[in-house]
C-alpha cells in the first residue's frame, strides 16, 4: 500500500556545492525521508534509530532538509540489513529509505510512498485470496 506524502517537499534536498564525485562519499548510505506534516527534533531522531537498528559498526546520520536525512554507515552489512527489515516507522509516522548509487543526485526522485503489509481480521471470506 503507497501513502501519500505530506504535500510539497516530496524530494529531498541539499546543498548543491556539496561534490558528487568521489564514491567513497555514497559507499554504504541511505537516504531517507519522514512522512509528516511537521518538523521533528532532530536529536531525538538520531538517537532513537540508532537505538532501534542497533548497527555492530557506527552509523552517521545527517539533515538535509526537514525531515529528511543521510544515513552514513560504516559497514555494508548493517547498511543492508537496516535497507531490507521492512517499514520503519518513527513515532508512528512512515519513514521512508532508499538507497544512494554514485552517479546518481539522491535528491532528484521523490521519497513519498513506501510499502507496508498489513494484517486484518474477521473479514468475510470474500476478500480473502489464500
């Protein structure tokens, strides 16, 4: 199921003198975007996904706009596991991650939908599939 994103920003941004052209400067980052109408504090942010993931390796997390953030970890392993555990949510709010290849502005496709399962039940037997 995609949820729309709160309306205008549905990019992230940042500063445009920052050099795109050294991989090491992509190698094991996400970036990643809150689906919320209203700014966060950014330290208790931090704290509490870095709480949450646990990573085994250190992870840097940065602003680049409001409510949206680079995730720098320092191994590739804890970068993967954290990109493929499914939704995450903060404070109840969709939070939405993506991966960033180098060649490519990060902050050119949207971060507004994400995918969520979602179990119901006592419904009728006519909506089931399996």
């Amino acid at each position: 199921m995609a949820l729309p994103a709160t309306p205008v920003h549905s990019a992230c941004h940042t500063n445009t003198n920052q050099t795109k052209t050294n991989p090491d400067l992509l190698y094991f980052r996400l970036i990643g975007r809150l689906l919320i109408n209203k700014p966060i504090h950014f330290n208790t942010f931090k704290v509490r996904m870095a709480s949450l993931w646990q990573p085994e390796h250190k992870v840097d997390i940065s602003m680049m706009d409001t409510n949206c953030f680079m995730f720098k970890f320092f191994h590739q392993g804890n970068m993967e596991r954290i990109y493929h555990s499914g939704s995450w949510l903060f404070d109840n709010f969709p939070f939405v991650l993506r991966k960033v290849n180098f060649g490519k502005d990060p902050t050119t496709k949207p971060l507004d939908k994400t995918e969520m399962w979602v179990q119901a039940h006592n419904l009728p037997f006519v909506f089931m599939t399996e």
